[in-house]
C-alpha cells in the first residue's frame, strides 16, 4: 500500500495491519483525511526511511493511533479533531505535530526516537505514560513563551518544565530572547532548562557603553516577582538531579544608582545533585541558596549579586563551587555601590562537610569569604586558588570546624570603607581552625590579619602591604588563640606581628623580613617560639 490520500466525508475511518510504503520519487507517504469520525490506525508500518512520513486531519472526532511503526520523519497536522491518543507506537526518526485542538493528546508506552519533538498550538492538555524518549528535549516557545521582555512566561516554562518531566526527565531548551517573569519556576527532578550559552557570558554594558547588553541576545530570564521581600519564593528551585545552564539572568526594575531593590534568592538548589552551570547572574540581590541539598555543582558562574553571592548551609555530602566570578559588571555607581560595599557579602559558608572551592574570585565587597555558625554547626573544606580584590574584608571566620579551612593559593587584597583587613578571626572562632598556605595579602590596607581566637596557621605567604596611613599597625595582630607563621616574607619595613595580652601561643619561624623590628609582644603569658627568622632583607 503507497498512501491514504485526499479522503473526506466518511463515517469512521479504520487502518489496521497494513505496510504503507513510500513513493520512491516522492520518498514522501502522505496522509489527507477531512470531514471523518473517528479514526482507529492500529499495527501498522510505515516506510519512508530516508523521507517523510505527513498526516492531514481536519475536523475528525477522536484519533486513535495504536502499536505502528514508524520509520522516517513524522509529520502531523491536526486541526478541529477529538481527543488523540497514541499508544504503544515508535518513532525512529524526527516527530513534529502541529496541533489546533481543544481535546486531549495522550502517548502511551510509545518510543520517541532521534534529535527532535515538537508539539505546537496545542490547547488541551498533554500526557506521557510509560514513553521512552532518545536524544529529545523540548522548545518553551512550542508551549506558548514569547521572548519579548514584555510577555509573562511563568506559566509556558513551568508547563514545558512539567511536560519534561513527564517525559522521563527530559531537557526544555529556551531560544534566544528575552523572557520575563511575573511568577517563579520550578525545575522538577531529573530536568535540564537548557539556554543558548555554551560558556558564562559578561554583559557589562549597563556600565560600560558600547558593551553588551544583557537583551542583546542569547537566552536571557529577567525575573520581577516578590520586589521588596527577600523571604519570598525564589526565582527558580532546582530538585535533584535538575539542571540549569546556558542562561544571563537579569532583573530589569533593579535601582543603577540607588540602594537596591530587594528579591529573594535567584536560585534555591535543593535535593540530590542538583546544578547550575554556565550563567551570569548579572544583577541579583541575592543569587544562589546552595542549601538543604546533597552534592549540589556550581560551576561557571560571574555576575554582581548586591547583598549576597552564594550561601551554603545544612550539607552532608560534598559541595562544589567552581570558576565564579563576581565582579561589578552592573554598576559602580551611586547609593548602590556605597550599600554594596557597606553591606555585601560574596561567599557565605555555614554548615557544609567537606566543601570543595576552586577558582573562585570577587570583588567590591563588605566581606568576600564569610564562614558562620548556624543551628546546623560550620563548615570544614577545602579553598584552592580563590581571590577577593576590592572587599573591606577579605576572609572573615566567626566559626569553622576543627577540621579546618584549608585555603591554598589565595590572594586578598583590602581596601574601601573602614579599616580595611584582609582576614578576621573573631571572639566567635573559639575552637576552629584556619589554615593559610602559599597565600599573597597585598593592597592599600590596614592590617594582613587580626586574629582573636582559634588556631590559624600561615606558612608560604607574602605578606605585601599594609599599615597603609602609618598608623604604626603590625601585618598580624594576635589578639587571641593560637598563631602559627612560617617560611613567609614579610615586605614593608614595619612591624610584622603584634601579640595583645589574650593571645595564647606563636611560632614565629623560618620567615625572612624587609625589616629589622621585631615582634612587638604585648602578652606576659603568650607562649612563643621563633627562630630562623632572616631580618633587614631589601
């Protein structure tokens, strides 16, 4: 059998246990029925291997479409029919359906093959149960999203989001455009919302004329909901084994020049494995909450988030961030850039075992790297080639586990605002420990490091500036706990280390100075060892 052509006017309409195969000029089979009722297509095959395999249907009642075969592209129209079901079929190529209907469309146990699947115009709703799908994702714009800066699209992402995950954790691929939204998103288990971005963009011509835009092109999401509550629902959630990727995320009534406006948390990472790679979260408030989860990723990440970069809390089982980059590509301007210095903090540490950190850099912040204590405990991790340039302070511990921070590589560099230092240990670090190796602290500062309690270990460090206006301060001021520094330079001429009475104990050891002033020690019951030190080195 070649085709079912141009069929019209007929009762109901059965296809049953044929093999239609396709006109070898043509390479096409072709399929027009108008005017019919209901239609029962059951255990048949379908060849145009290398072709196209077009239905036609206008003003049917219901379709039914069972246990066929497939081989080649499919393409189906229909217009003003019943409900459609389909079910037990495969399709080993491309399907597309272009569908004005208000009835329901339903695929059951079917194989959906190959590189595309779209549906269009479809107004009732869509189901999949028990479908496999192979090498498929889905396009929002099939599900209504316009990408005009002007058209809500919460409702469109979130039924594709939905659609996909019915599908057996599918990926939603979004177009270049400009998508707003009214409502928040989220990301159900197993899903990717995929954008055009193959590597994090940098949009800085907000800032900067001639630049780009974050609306000149690519996959760009520019959230409004919950202006002036940061408690509210954030943006997108992201569930286990979700995934966001590929996007520049932008919120267009955010202040240039003024305090900024506040929104809650730009990404929620929760679950199991959750991730977001690949985006810039160009102007946030607040930017990702990598809490409550097991093994979330960031990878890939730059932007200006305003209050706060990225959070963790309440981690059991490894976090990693890596390559994020915050840097004041939106603006440095006004009230803002006064409240961000004031008041922002980039990477914020509480509850986290074992957290991995690689490559990870800001700048123009109250505090870069902040570890807490929260009602879940503090963090233990590891910090591999991170940087805080431009904060007021660079590293601030309240509390870390006794396990240790262990930072490797870093450079801090101080200034902006009052007294600028590149690492705080407080009165709350009682028992944590912070371990500094092969580290550089440079800049127009006022102290390298004021510690008050803990145990904190330098070895291999540079200690480049500080004591800026010549007050007369020590790089290292020991105010409490116990210090360790060694195998390090030293290169102003001034003090190096000063001891206050509550420190407890310093090696001091195998360190060449610029100067030749000693440790100035303020303590009559510090213990002290040093040695091997090489003084007066220009």
């Amino acid at each position: 059998m070649k085709e079912i052509d141009d069929v019209k006017n007929t009762g109901d309409l059965i296809v049953k246990n044929c093999n239609i195969i396709a006109d070898k000029e043509k390479g096409q089979n072709n399929m027009t029925i108008g005017n019919a009722e209901d239609i029962i297509f059951s255990q048949n095959n379908l060849h145009a291997q290398n072709g196209q395999n077009n239905c036609s249907l206008e003003n049917t009642g219901d379709i039914s479409t069972d246990n066929c075969t497939f081989e080649g592209t499919v393409n189906i129209s229909l217009e003003k029919a019943g409900d459609v079901s389909l079910s037990g079929n495969t399709f080993n190529h491309q399907l597309n359906m272009d569908i004005e209907t208000e009835g329901e469309l339903s695929f059951n146990s079917c194989t959906i093959s190959k590189n595309s699947f779209s549906v269009e115009n479809a107004e009732g709703d869509i189901s999949f149960n028990g479908c496999v799908f192979s090498d498929t994702r889905l396009n929002v714009n099939d599900f209504g999203a316009v990408g005009d800066g002007n058209f809500d699209n919460t409702e469109a992402f979130q039924k594709a989001l939905n659609t996909a995950f019915d599908m057996k954790y599918q990926i939603v691929y979004v177009p270049n455009g400009n998508y707003l939204f009214k409502g928040h998103l989220n990301i159900p288990i197993g899903v990717t919302l995929q954008g055009t971005r193959t590597s994090v963009p940098a949009n800085n011509g907000i800032r900067d004329a001639g630049l780009p835009l974050p609306t000149d092109g690519g996959s760009t999401l520019m959230p409004t909901e919950h202006a002036g509550n940061e408690n509210g629902e954030s943006f997108i959630t992201l569930n286990t084994n979700s995934t966001l990727t590929g996007f520049v995320i932008y919120y267009p009534n955010q202040s240039r020049e003024e305090v900024p406006i506040s929104y809650p948390w730009t990404v929620a990472m929760r679950g199991k494995n959750p991730a977001i790679l690949d985006c810039e979260l160009l102007n946030p408030y607040n930017g990702i909450d990598a809490s409550q989860n097991e093994r979330h990723l960031v990878r890939n990440i730059s932007g200006q988030p305003l209050r706060r970069g990225i959070f963790t809390d309440f981690i059991y089982d490894i976090g990693r961030w890596e390559n994020i980059h915050f840097n004041p590509w939106y603006s440095m301007k006004g009230d803002l850039w006064q409240w961000q210095l004031a008041n922002g903090e980039a990477f914020i540490f509480g509850k986290s075992d074992w957290h991995y950190v690689i490559n990870c850099f800001c700048f123009g912040y109250a505090i870069g790297y902040k570890f807490i204590e929260t009602e879940f405990g503090c963090c233990n991790g590891n910090f591999v080639g991170i940087g805080a340039d431009g904060c007021n302070k660079s590293v601030v511990v309240e509390a870390a586990n006794p396990l240790g921070l262990l930072i490797t590589n870093g450079e801090f560099v101080a200034m902006f605002w009052q007294d600028p230092i590149m690492v705080h240990v407080p009165k709350t670090n009682i028992e944590g420990v912070v371990m500094f190796e092969n580290c550089a602290f440079w800049g127009p500062c006022h102290k390298n490091a004021v510690i008050e309690a803990g145990k904190v270990t330098f070895n291999n460090c540079n200690f480049v500036h500080w004591d800026f206006d010549n007050r007369g301060s020590a790089s290292v001021n020991i105010k409490g706990g116990d210090v360790i520094i060694s195998n390090s330079r030293f290169q102003e001429d001034k003090v190096p280390v000063e001891i206050s009475e509550n420190a407890k104990a310093l090696v001091f050891t195998s360190n060449i100075l610029k100067t030749e002033k000693q440790i100035v020690n303020n303590s009559t019951s510090a213990k002290i060892a040093e040695g091997l030190n090489i003084y007066g080195i220009d």
